[in-house]
C-alpha cells in the first residue's frame, strides 16, 4: 500500500519538476510575449533570468527525494506569487492552473 503512494508522490513530483523546468526554459530564452508582459508589469530585463534560475533549482531540487520537500516549499512559494499577482490584477482564469499546481505539491511530498 504504501509503495503506490511513494509510486505516485514520485510521478507527481516528477510532473512538477518538468512543469518548473520547462518554466525555466521560457524564462530564460523570454519570448516577446512574456518579455512584454514583464516590461508592462514594471519589471526589468534582470528578472526574467532571477526567474529562470530559480524555477530551475526548484526543478532539481523536486528531483531529488532527500530534498523534495525543499523544492515542495520553494515551489509553493512562487506558485502562491504567481496566483496572487493574477487573483490581485483580476486574471481569475489564468490563476486556475496555477492554483491546481499548487494544490498538486502536498502529494508530491509524501
């Protein structure tokens, strides 16, 4: 019973770990888009790659079961940013991802 838990706690934490380090990879090559977002959003150039390296520790670090639940409060910490920010600006469509993200790192820590 309790190696299917660890089983899916894994894959979750696994899924989560692609989610952040996909999330790196457009931080760090910033396509117009979401360097557009920033630029209007009042933030600078800089951030966009402070952004990318730490979702890409998050991503290691979720990687490794001796230090998931690091990567399980460094991951909810800028979850709860990001769906702040959006709840905050009035974007309550866009947070609902974010949001089920968020509610997917407590299993991931079992």
């Amino acid at each position: 019973m309790f190696d299917n838990l660890h089983i899916i706690a894994h894959l979750i934490a696994t899924a989560l770990a692609s989610f952040f380090a996909l999330d790196s990879l457009v931080h760090l090559f910033a396509p117009g888009f979401l360097s557009r977002v920033y630029r209007e959003g009042g933030y600078s150039k800089s951030f966009l790659y402070a952004a990318a390296t730490v979702a890409a520790i998050t991503a290691g670090l979720l990687l490794v079961p001796q230090t998931r639940i690091w990567g399980g409060i460094l991951g909810a910490m800028i979850l709860f940013s990001i769906t702040t920010s959006l709840l905050f600006r009035e974007r309550y469509v866009l947070a609902i991802p974010i949001m089920a993200l968020l509610a997917a790192i407590p299993p991931a820590m079992a």
